[in-house]
C-alpha cells in the first residue's frame, strides 16, 4: 500500500509540474504574440510572422544580440526588457514588458528546438 500511495503521490507531483510547464509555454506565447509577433517570426506562436526583425527561431545557437552582445539568457532577457538602454537607437522598441514577462519570454525562446 505505502508504494501505491508513493507512486500515486509522484505521479500527481509529476502531473502538476507538467500543467505549470504548459501553462508558463502558453503564458509566454501570449507575451509573444502581444508584444513581439508584429517583428519576428516565433514558433510556436501562429501569429508572430514579422519580418522587420529576425526570426526567432533557433535563438539559444546564435552567437550574438543584435550584433553587439553575447547571447546567453541574462543578456536576452535584458536586451527583451530594455533593448533602448543597452543600444540607444537600435530599431526594437522598449516594450515596457516587466523583469518577469522578459524572463517569461526567453525561457520560451530558448526551449524552443
């Protein structure tokens, strides 16, 4: 019985975090498509067919942002957060997404295959 009750417990553990996990994918697809779809391509995301800006596609292989910084996640969230700040001048616009809707996004992005 107590193995029963401990495979069910892990099973629910494992079904929660799978809910949270869709749930975050599908709250950062929204972000995308509000705030990002108009520029850039994103998988994933029906609506975000832009071409003014790259395709975000395969993001976590590029090297560099926007020509000028290395590309890892603090940075992506920051250039997705204050692009203006770190590049005054550069044609992405300040979004005024929060700290969190930044980090929301560049999680979905570097997921993605």
């Amino acid at each position: 019985m107590r193995r029963l009750t401990a495979m069910l417990a892990l099973w629910f553990l494992a079904s929660c975090s799978n809910d949270a996990e869709r749930d975050r994918a599908q709250h950062a697809k929204a972000l995308i498509a509000s705030h990002c779809a108009a520029c850039h391509q994103v998988p994933g995301v029906a609506v975000a067919t832009g071409r003014v800006g790259p395709s975000l596609a395969h993001i976590r292989e590029q090297q560099m942002i926007a020509g000028y910084f290395a590309n890892n996640p603090g940075t992506l969230t920051l250039w997705v957060e204050h692009p203006q700040q770190m590049l005054p001048g550069n044609v992405m616009p300040d979004m005024g997404l929060s700290h969190d809707e930044a980090v929301t996004i560049v999680d979905y992005l570097y997921t993605m295959e």
